[in-house]
C-alpha cells in the first residue's frame, strides 16, 4: 500500500498513516480504498484481535484535500457525485466501526476534520500529552460540515448542546480538554502512546458502539417532545439567524441534520448528512470560502507572487519611526517574531507610550495563559523606545508611521535616510498617500515601497504592499519576506490615491452616507449593512474611522488633483455633519450616533432634522446589493486600472482587510457568484436610478458580453 504500513505483531495489527504524496496525511480516493483494504485485512485475519490506528507524519491527520473539495463547485459536480464523495469515507469508517475487532486510534499529533472523523469512528481514541495536538470538526468555517459521521458520532458521544458547540464553532480543543469532554478518552506521554493503545486492546473490549447495540435510543430521539431537546435546537436555530442572517447555509444545515440524524436509526442518519453535505459542496458559498480563505491565502502566505532571483532577506533589526497606534502595533508583532525594534518618536515620552502597548498586549496574553511571562518579557526586550535617529545606522528596514501629512512624512524619512545603511529599504505604512510621491524624500526611490498595515496590528493578518512607480522588484521581494517573517498575509498593489483597500472601502461608507441623503432611515441602512455581511453598518464605522478622515482625504485630493478629482458621492453629507454640526463621529463623542458616558450608543434623533426621511423607503434587498455592489465595482476599476494585477488578491484584501463578507468569497468572488452578465445589468439599472457610480466599466461589459469569469 502506498499511504498506510500494515503491520502485524502478536495478534494486534497496527495501520500507520504516511502519505506518500503530501507532508500531511489527508483523505484522498487512494488512501480511502487502502484503509477499507486495510481494515478487511484485520476483520477477515483470525489471527489479529485488533488494531492502532497511528501515524507517521508530526500530525495524526487533516482532512480531505481542500484543492480538490474548493474546486468541485466550479468543476461543476453533482449532487449526486457529491453524496457519492462524502459517503466513500463514510462507509470505510462504518466499516471499521463494524466489521467485529476493536481499533484504537493512537494520536500522535493534531487531528482535525476527516481525521478527527477517522478517530471517532475508532473504538477508542487515545492523543499524546502535547498542546499542538488538538482535534476538532473545523469545517463550518469552510463553509461545509463534517461529511463522514461526525455531526451523528458527535452528538452521541457528548450530547446534544455540547455536540453543537463544537460544531458550529468549529474551534479546535487540546488533549486536557477533549478528555474532560470525552472527545478522547487517555491523554499518555509521546513516548507511551503505542503501548497504551496495545494496554486496552490486550483487555479484550467490546467492538460494539453504543448506537450499535439492541434497543439503543439517541439522548434526543423524541425530538421536540422532549422539553430540553426542543429549547436547545429552538435557541440554537435562532441565534443561527441572528449571526449568519441567513447568508452561510453551513451552521443551519449542521443544526437541521444534528436534530433529524438524532431521531434516526445511525445509518439512516449517515445518510441523510451526506445528502446535506453535498448541499453544501455543491453551493458557491463553500466555494467562495474555501478558494479566498484558505486556498489563495495560502499561495499569498508561501509568497507566489515574490520575484523570482532575490535572496531571502531577513530582517534581524527594525526601525519604526512614530510610536501611536499603529507604529507601536508594528513594533509589537515585529518584536514577537524575534526581530529587534528601534521605535523612534518626537520625544522620549511618546516613544515609551509605544513600548506600552506591548505591555499592555502582553499583560492581556500572559493573564490568558497564551504567553508565559518570561516570553512576555523577552519580547519587550527586543523593543527599544528612543529619540536618537542614530540607533538605525545598522537597521535592515524602516516603516515610517507617522501622521498621515506629506510634510511630516518627508520630514522623518530624511532625517532616517542620513543614517540608513544604504541596502536597506524603506517602507511607509500610509493608508493613502501615493507612495511614489512619498519616495521623492528619499534618495533611493528604487528602495522605497508601501506597507499597509490595519488597526490593530496584532489582530488583522493583512499587509498591502505597495509598489510605487521606481520601486524594485528586489525591494518587493524583501518587503514580502518580512511580511512573511511577522506571519502577515500580503497582496500587491501598484500606486494610486488609496491604493486598493483604503479607496474601496471607502465606497461602503460613502453609499451609506448617500443613502441618508436619499432620506432612507438611518437603522434601514445600518441593518442592510449587517444582513448584508458587514461587520457594522456604514454610519457606524464611519463614526469609527471619524467622518474627519474621508472627508480629509476628499480635501486633500481636490486640492492636488482639481477638477480631474471626482468628489464622493456623500460629500455634502460629510462637510454638513463636520462643519455645520460639528459631529466628528466617536472620538468627539457625536457622530451619526450619539454616545452615552456608560459606553452606550444610539442613533442620533437629530439625523431626521437634517437628512429628512422619505414618506417611500426603497426595497430592502436593493439595499443590501448597492453596499455590496459599489465595493465590487470599483475593485473591477482598481483591477482594470492596474492598481491591483490579480482577482486573487482583490479578494484576499477586501476580506482580510475591512471584513468584507467571506460567503461572497470577497468583491471578485461576489460578481463571478452573481454572473458577469447579471452583475452588469443590476449595475446598469442602479445607475439609472442612483448615478453614474454604478456605471459598469467597458472592460466588465466586454467580459460580460464573452460570459467570461473575473477567475480563470
């Protein structure tokens, strides 16, 4: 056999997992028809009493392959074929459950997914005693659900309410945990895994499974008769609706076929899950997921795009110059990967201020058991607070962080640049200031690149790098290994105002603005946001980024472009909340909300004075689409106007960096979702209607007209 090492020593027979194929053990058409060839060995060998199941890669086992699982949609596989695909595993699993010897799964490592599936079928589940070796059903967050028995084994091992927590969450539990929960049932030293597993096969157990045995009854067979069975499922379907809003069919789908599979004899029930997951195997949704999520964010996170011929830079010292937010959050993650930072500021206290965030962070991580103390402490080490531009003389990079003024940035990259070591390059963390502008303060513009990071830097995973006009491609490369170095996820963007993040984001906020103009009521337009799959609604976030902020950066662009700049759509909206009312959003405390002194917020009342609502409100959906739309539509401009080179990273940025909804799969993925041809027609309408905004480009039309995919 190819993936599995068959092995048979005093009656016990042991099956070691080793794909020859891939680093990590995964379930694949091969490996299904060799273990179902293995496990007969064992049913038909009187010789053999029973088995381990091990391992012999770091890990016990993943899942099916996601590159072939992310592409069925688009191979166009059937529901038919899809109940076929999940129901091969599941019959080798029942089949092993079954066939009349006990198996005991011996986990040497992390077990997740169909590998976790694999060990629940077992009769026993033994893990070593290692925090990196959880286990865990993730696949709700790929948009799919545990295809080969586990939202049936699940449920009745643990119950039903904690079955669900775990499934729905798909969060992963380490081996105390997944003890106490009967998710394993020994937690043994590395070193003693195999001989515990040949411990409880040499007690003779019985190979029978509970829901295998005479007269056995689900803990929640009766369904909605029984009182704690119907209030669990009723809650759970209804704060499935309030999270979802109905646009992920996957946590719905594992609450229905928990609550009908446990009504049902257990291979009627294995049934009815893989007709479930084909459901979702077969819709855009797991699709769009899995291809933005994990796929191409994998290519991004192995550097795909870096150029090729340029050695590996590492980066050993780091200057960060500006201490507020966002330089502080880049010395933090910098220094937590091992990296000294010099942070520089106008003064000394200032400096520290930065160097706090890091104690701050830390203190949180240390309190959470994520981070010892000594860790703690050897990461505020490497972070030096300072005023002395002379500290970078040996650096191997500078970001620049400071206030978003050309005049300031200029400033600071002179003063760096008469001590910077000549082959380091220099990078300005500018949000949306052209970074080919910005590199004429400094005298190797080949040298100067943009890294965009987001707020706060050491929970969003997302880097847009920019190239400016000048910039090399060895200086592209060694932004993308430090970027890979701090474990950030990168997409490249070429020059623009905005770049691509900052300038389709801010379409969201604009609509939303516009809408109030309209006179659409303010909560319509804040929950069409939110059913939509934004985090906030647009008035929200726009208190948040303070109506200041856009507003600047419209003044700013009249004034270096003129006439050729095209003001945003919410401009007046904007001038009239800042200079009329006064309303700078939450940060002076009155916004399009209105904040109470206990943290509260509420929809200002004085928004109906000023932004009149119309006695007609527009349909509710259309809503929904116009904030989707919008964004989706200047990504196709920034695509065609060259800022951004490949739809991959389109999506990748607008779901890392402004949570831009993951079903859609990002703003690339939503109009390929919808159809070229169709998203042009709505486009065209809503044109007619709300104004040349949503005017499609020539290039989409020619697509549309060709019916050729953003993908492919």
């Amino acid at each position: 056999m190819k993936h599995i090492r068959y092995a048979v020593r005093d009656g016990i027979a042991t099956l070691t997992l080793d794909n020859a194929d891939e680093s990590m053990n995964l379930v694949s058409p091969e490996f299904i028809a060799e273990f179902t060839e293995a496990v007969e060995k064992v049913a038909s060998d009187p010789a053999v009493t029973g088995a381990i199941v091990t391992s012999a890669k770091p890990a016990f086992m993943a899942g099916a392959d996601l590159k072939y699982v992310g592409t069925a949609y688009d191979r166009g596989m059937s529901k038919a074929d899809a109940v076929g695909f999940c129901k091969a595993p599941s019959d080798m699993h029942r089949h092993m459950e079954t066939c009349g010897k006990p198996f005991v799964a011996a986990m040497n490592g992390l077990a997740l997914g169909g590998g976790f599936e694999l060990a629940l079928a077992c009769h026993h589940r033994i893990i070593v005693d290692d925090p990196k070796a959880v286990v865990g059903l993730p696949e709700v967050n790929l948009g799919l659900l545990p295809g080969s028995g586990g939202t049936q084994r699940l449920p009745r091992m643990l119950g039903t309410e904690r079955a669900l927590d775990l499934l729905l969450s798909g969060r992963t539990v380490g081996p105390e945990e997944a003890l106490k929960i009967g998710l394993v049932d020994e937690v043994v030293p590395a070193d003693k895994l195999l001989e515990a597993a040949a411990d409880w096969l040499a007690k003779g157990p019985d190979p029978v499974r509970d829901w295998d045995k005479k007269g056995y009854q689900p803990p929640a067979a009766l369904g909605v008769l029984d009182m704690k069975t119907a209030t669990i499922h009723t809650m759970t379907a209804a704060s499935l609706s309030a999270k979802t809003w109905h646009n992920y069919p996957a946590p719905i789908a594992i609450e229905t076929v928990v609550f009908e599979g446990m009504q049902q004899p257990f291979d009627r029930a294995q049934a009815l899950e893989n007709k479930y997951f084909a459901r979702l195997l077969t819709d855009p949704v797991s699709r769009n997921i899995i291809r933005t999520t994990f796929l191409n964010k994998g290519k991004n996170d192995a550097l795909t795009m870096r150029p090729t011929g340029v050695q590996t830079y590492t980066v050993k010292k780091l200057g960060v110059l500006g201490a507020g937010m966002m330089g502080a959050g880049i010395a933090n993650v910098a220094a937590a990967a091992g990296i000294e930072v010099v942070v520089i500021d106008a003064t000394q206290a200032n400096a520290d201020k930065g160097k706090a965030y890091s104690e701050k962070v830390l203190g949180r991580m240390v309190e959470k058991g994520k981070r010892t103390q000594q860790a703690a402490d050897a990461v505020l080490a490497r972070i030096n607070p300072t005023t002395d531009y002379a500290l970078l003389a040996d650096a191997d990079l500078i970001i620049e962080a400071v206030f978003e003024d050309v005049a300031v940035k200029a400033d600071v990259t002179k003063k760096a640049a008469a001590v910077l070591p000549d082959t380091a390059p220099f990078a300005s963390n500018t949000s949306t200031l052209p970074i080919s502008a910005l590199a004429e303060s400094f005298p190797r513009p080949a040298d100067f690149i943009g890294l965009h990071f987001f707020s706060p830097v050491d929970r969003m995973g997302l880097v847009e790098v920019i190239m400016g006009r000048k910039t090399s491609d060895e200086t592209l490369a060694r932004a993308l290994d430090f970027v890979k170095q701090i474990r950030k996820t990168p997409i490249v963007v070429n020059d623009s105002r905005g770049f691509y993040t900052s300038r389709v984001f801010q379409t969201f906020i604009h609509e939303g603005m516009a809408m109030l103009q309209e006179g659409v009521k303010p909560a319509l337009i804040e929950n069409a946001g939110k059913m939509a799959g934004m985090p906030v609604g647009p008035l929200m976030v726009t208190d948040e980024v303070s109506i200041e902020l856009p507003l600047m950066i419209a003044n700013q662009a009249i004034a270096q472009d003129g006439d050729a700049y095209r003001k945003p759509v919410s401009y007046d909206v904007m001038t009239k909340m800042m200079t009329d009312l006064g309303r700078p959003g939450r940060k002076g405390n009155a916004g399009f909300y209105e904040y109470a002194e206990d943290g509260g917020k509420r929809l200002w009342p004085g928004l109906a004075e000023h932004f009149p609502v119309a006695s007609e409100q527009p349909d509710f959906e259309e809503l929904k689409k116009r904030l989707l739309y919008i964004q989706a539509l200047e990504t196709v401009r920034c695509l065609e106007e060259g800022v951004l080179t490949r739809a991959e990273d389109g999506d990748i940025g607008s779901v890392l960096g402004w949570s831009f909804p993951t079903y859609t799969g990002g703003t690339m993925s939503l109009i390929d979702t919808v159809g070229v041809a169709a998203f042009v027609a709505e486009c065209d309408a809503m044109a007619q209607k709300y104004g040349e905004r949503f005017k499609p480009t020539s290039w989409l039309r020619e697509r549309a007209s060709g019916e050729v995919k953003l993908y492919g």
